[in-house]
C-alpha cells in the first residue's frame, strides 16, 4: 500500500510536492473511508484520493510523475526501453532544468515500511536508496551515490541485503536502477518488492495505456472478471445484458510468434423483439469508457494494488464516478485495501463531503506566480460543520480554480 509519494523538479513541479495518504486526527469515517493495516508506525491508511485544479494546472502531471517514476522502476533495467522514459525538469527558470529530478515513494510490504527514492538526468543516477523500517529508525538496505571526482557510483550494502549484490552492482550501468538491475537479476528480497509494489500498480492515463485490445484478451481469458463487468455495466442503469468477445486473428512476428490477438467485440443489448447485437463502433463513448475503466478498476480490488487514474469523471455521469469511489471506500467491495488516486473537476462530488470523502482525501493544485505547481489538502483549512464544500470551492477559498479574465475583444 502507498503511504506517501514526493517528486521535485518534474515539469511545472519544481518544489518537492507530497501526496500523502496516511489520516490525519480526523475521526470522520474513519472506518469506511481508512485501511487497518496491522504496522503500528502506520496504522491506517486512506482507500482513495481525489485531486482538483484548473485546465494545466498541474494536477495530472502529479499522475505522470508518479507514472514516470514507476517506469523507470519497471524498465530501466530493459535495453528495448531504456531511455523512453526520462524525467523532464522545471524549465522555467535558470538553475532548475540543469538540476536533477527526485522521485520518492514510502510503502508497506509484508507489513514492513520501505522507503525507496533515487534522483537522475537523462544519463544518470546520481543518488538510489532503499530503506526498511523494523522500528522508529530505518535500516538502509543499500544506498548509492554518484561520486563526480572519480565519475563512478559508490555502494552501501546492509548486511542483511542477501544475493551476489556485488555482481548486481557491477551490472548496473550508471543510467539504470540498482533495484530494476537486482530484480531482474532475481534478487530472493528485491524481486518481490520491485514486483508487488511497482510493476504491479497502474496509472491510467493518455500518456500510456494498454490498447482495447490487451484488455479484451484479459476479459476473454477470465470468465470471473467478465461477470463483474457485466454486473457493474447493468447497475449502471445500461440496457446491455452481455458483453461477447471473440477472437478475430493473432499478429505473429517474423520468428512466428505472437505479437498481439485481435478481438471482436459485441454488446448485446436486451430489447422487447429479443436480444440483439451491436457492434462496439456504434456504442457511446461513455460505454466505451467505462468499460475500459472497469478492466484497471477491478483488478486493483482484486489484487489490492494501487491504481490512479486522470481525469475519471471524462465521459462519465458523476453518479458512476460516485459509485466508483463507493466500491474503494467499501470494506465489503475493497477487503484488500486498494487505493484509488484520481483527478477530477467533478465538483458535485465534493457537495457530500461528509458522507463521501474525509478532507484528508481532498487534494488541490495550483500554480504559483513562477509557473510552479503546489500540491496541498483541504485539510489545511479551517472548515466549518455542514459547510458546502463544492461552492466554496467554486468560490476560490481553497484555490485550485482557474482565474478567468475578460476575454472581449477590444474596440
């Protein structure tokens, strides 16, 4: 589960920004809207996050940071992606986009805290640490610098870092993470943190998404999930009784192997002559897309996994946007403690605060007179019972809006 997150120098980020999803005091819904998770440094944990803030403000570039530091965890260590997923810095100012980029993430895994960051340019890591938490003080379970005086990466190792880590350091070039090498090298205690708590979440957005494609091969492959499917799309008052995917053909490349299976996909849609079936060209974009959520949607509470997704409420009634937010914020639904991180300009959502979201989960953006992003909670405001957030927040009190200015031509 994710703790906390902290980027700095990251396109309009130039400051260290933290999403955090450890509760504040507040006892409001505390049991709905919080995870026990059983470590006593970090008894509960908030389920979801929605975050605000005007047209480029900087709201989604929170999600790519966190999607770019993923990547690079996930693929640095792989020749045929290396370097397609590079950091770019704040821009625009004079010191900024010659300094490095930061990324840190603080996680449980195994009831255990970790704390894992590195800072880099293009062509280099200049600092990756991995720390774990038995007690109030961590244990680094190794750490490495960039030394520039002898232009080499100087290594800490714990004693309690088991495997040939010295042949992990020797095969780790200065442009790759020691974890990504580690793990692909089959690390005993590195492999599985790298596989549970980075490959395995997801953020859903238009700068890398699976194709329809790959989610129809995993609906068509799993009979369970094209059930909950169907329920979800059904209670979402559509008129569709069954969804049918058949395979259309398999691109193979030149050694004969599959590249990717095409499918067919068909709604069938109850009516009074019978059931009738409709190919998904002619079905609206909201069926569309809400499909295409569902896929990400219920393999986080499946797996219990992390999932963010951009701008959620796009092409989605806010009811369905509330009802996805329910089936996180569920004990019943979310047994596992699934996360949902999201962005949002979905303002009736915040109308019901006190039944719906806690203020810790309230997150805004906006950007200051440098053009840099800030990224704060409506928890740092004084609010009053009974208060109706959603026109407060229309109003300008917490900030996060667009400042619209006259835009009449002059005569």
């Amino acid at each position: 589960m994710l703790i906390e997150f902290r980027v700095k120098n990251y396109c309009c980020l130039r400051d260290e920004q933290v999403l955090s999803l450890v509760p504040s005091s507040d006892t409001s819904l505390l049991e709905s809207n919080t995870y026990e998770t059983g470590v006593p440094s970090v008894p509960r944990l908030l389920r979801t996050a929605a975050i605000y803030g005007p047209n480029a403000g900087g709201k989604s570039t929170v999600l790519r940071a966190f999607q770019t530091m993923l990547s690079m965890v996930i693929f640095s260590a792989d020749l045929e992606t290396k370097g397609k997923f590079l950091p770019v810095p704040f821009l625009l100012d004079d010191a900024s986009h010659d300094e490095p980029t930061a990324f840190e993430i603080s996680f449980l895994h195994n009831n255990k805290r970790y704390q894992y960051g590195f800072s880099c340019q293009s062509k280099q890591i200049f600092e990756e640490y991995l720390l774990e938490y038995n007690s109030s003080r961590p244990k680094t379970i190794f750490q490495r610098l960039y030394d520039s005086t002898l232009d080499k990466d100087v290594y800490t190792f714990s004693r309690a870092l088991r495997g040939p880590k010295n042949v992990w350091r020797d095969a780790t070039q200065k442009n790759v993470l020691f974890l990504s090498r580690a793990a692909q090298l089959n690390s005993e205690q590195l492999s599985p943190i790298w596989e549970k708590n980075f490959a395995s979440a997801f953020v859903f957005n238009r700068h890398l998404r699976p194709s329809l494609h790959v989610f129809l091969q995993h609906i068509y492959e799993n009979k369970s999930i094209k059930q909950h499917i169907c329920q979800l799309i059904k209670a979402a008052d559509i008129n569709i009784k069954d969804i049918d995917i058949q395979e259309k053909h398999q691109e193979h490349n030149n050694d004969g192997n599959i590249i990717e299976k095409k499918y067919r996909l068909s709604f069938i849609h109850a009516t009074e002559y019978g059931d009738i079936s409709l190919p998904a060209g002619i079905e609206s974009e909201g069926t569309m897309r809400l499909l295409y959520y569902l896929i990400p949607l219920l393999d986080a509470l499946n797996l219990g996994c992390v999932l963010a997704i951009d701008e959620l409420d796009a092409s989605l009634h806010p009811l369905l946007v509330r009802r996805v937010v329910e089936m996180f914020q569920s004990p019943k639904t979310n047994p596992k403690g699934a996360q949902l991180i999201f962005t949002t300009h979905d303002t009736s959502l915040l109308q019901d605060m006190e039944t719906l979201f806690r203020r810790d989960q309230v997150w805004f953006v906006e950007k200051n007179e440098d053009q840099a992003s800030e990224l704060y909670s409506l928890a740092e405001f004084k609010t009053q019972k009974g208060e109706d957030f959603s026109l407060a927040y229309l109003r300008g009190l917490y900030g996060g809006i667009p400042l619209l200015r006259s835009w009449e031509a002059e005569q």
